[in-house]
C-alpha cells in the first residue's frame, strides 16, 4: 500500500519527513509538479482544471491508499473538488494553522505567512472567521519566499536581506503590543525557519503544520490495515516530477531523503 505525497514543488518534503515517523510500514510516492511550479502565480480556474486533470492521471497509475496535499494553495482551491471528483479516493489537504494559532497567542497579534493564493482564497478568510474572531490576523502574502526555500534547499545557501524583505510585513506593534505567532502556511517554509528566526526584529512562534498532516493522516488509515499484500514486494519511495528528471542538485536532496528518483 503507497501514500502519495504531493506538492507544486520540495516543500512537501518537510511532511514526507514526518509522515514515514508515523507511517514507517507504507511506501511513499512522492509528486512535484514542478512543471507547474509556482501554484501561487497561476489564476484559480487554470490551476483547479490542471489539478482535478493531473490528479486523474496519479490515480490512475499509483492507485494510493491516501493521498495528502502537501501544499496550502492547492488545497485550499482543489480539496473540495477532488473530493468530489474522486470519490473513492481518501485526500488529506493543507491549511493555515489559524485554529491554534489563535489559542496559542497571548499578544492577541497573529501573521499568516503565505502564497499570494493562500492569503486571497476565501478558504483562508472563512478559517479566520471561524476560529480567530477575539485576534487580529495579518495575511502576509509572500512572492518570493517559496523560490528562496527551493533554492536554499537545492544549494544551502539563501540571501538573508531577501528573507528578511518577505518576511518583515509579519511583524505588527500595536497599542504595546507585538506580533507573537507566525503562522507558515506553505510547506516550504520551514526549511527556511532557521534563517527566518535570525532575521526576525524579535522573537515568535512560528508554526509549522507539518506534524499535524502527518498525524490526520495516520489517523485515517485502519491501525490494523496490512502494509503490504501477502506475497507483493514493497518497493522503493519514489519520486515523481512533472517536468521530468531534476538536475543533480535536487537528485542529491532526494536521495538524502531516500527516494529512488523516476526517469
């Protein structure tokens, strides 16, 4: 039995990471439409058809047990669709993590750190209204911090002054009090986490939902259902990208997360 882990780009290592912690037993493929890369510049309509098309294809081939959308912008456009298109088919989306950031903070000063998509969705503004009416949150649409995460986890090496340009609108004062949760609603930014704390004016916390769709994930899979068929050979993780073999650097990475790379 495989889990299918995907995201537009590597972000979605991150819940990867998490996922096999919980789920050692499964085999994991894991998709980058990088061929599409980045979600966050494409008009809703366009991205929702390619989705709900690609996704058809996936299943078709991989038929996984559970599929988990490692990726906020498409999961706050594609979920309910997906779900619908393919009923049979179990999926695990990515939202911000607005619920408990806004039972975690005490300064009532909360940013959502996220894609141009994410922070115009309506999805993202319906979770506010739910569940953070007594704070205030600050959608931060970020153009540029995704590309800077793929590149530093291609090369190891980032421009700090430009870390710091995405995310200073994060950082709120007012009436004495500061911003004191950041909220990382794209699966890519916890690789730049480290980088982010250095540049940061002052301390936060900042919350990645990594482990958290790891665990909904977990949870929808039967404790007692089989890793594997009775006589079937568990293959390899595998990685998939759309458009087509990545170059060596990101062939190292994958490798170092122990995934056997598709030609």
């Amino acid at each position: 039995m495989s889990i299918l882990i995907f995201d537009s780009g590597i972000g979605g290592l991150t819940v990867l990471r998490e996922a096999r912690v919980l789920l050692a037993d499964r085999r994991f493929i894991y998709v980058a439409d990088d061929a599409a890369f980045p979600y966050g510049d494409w008009e809703e309509a366009e991205l929702l058809t390619h989705m709900l098309a690609l996704f058809g294809r996936l299943i078709e081939r991989f038929h996984p047990e559970i599929i988990v959308i490692a990726c906020n912008t498409a999961s706050t456009l594609a979920i309910e669709a997906l779900r619908d298109t393919y009923p049979d088919q179990t999926f695990v989306g990515t939202v911000p993590a607005i619920k408990p950031a806004a039972e975690r903070t005490r300064s009532g000063l909360v940013s959502v750190l996220a894609t141009p998509g994410t922070v115009k969705r309506q999805y993202t503004r319906d979770l506010i209204s739910q569940w953070a009416t007594r704070c205030e949150v600050n959608l931060v649409g970020s153009t540029g911090l995704a590309r800077l995460a793929e590149a530093y986890m291609r090369g190891g090496m980032v421009d700090e002054k430009a870390v710091l340009a995405e995310i200073a609108p994060c950082f709120v004062e007012e009436a004495g009090a500061r911003t004191d949760i950041v909220v990382l609603a794209c699966t890519h930014y916890p690789f730049l986490v480290n980088r982010m704390r250095k540049m940061a004016p002052w301390p936060v916390d900042w919350i990645d939902t990594s482990e958290a769709i790891a665990r909904r994930a977990a949870s929808l899979i039967a404790a007692d259902a089989p890793s594997q068929m009775r006589g079937e050979v568990l293959l390899d993780d595998l990685a998939v990208f759309t458009a087509g073999r990545p170059g060596p650097v990101t062939a190292k990475l994958l490798r170092g997360f122990g995934l056997t790379i598709e030609d």
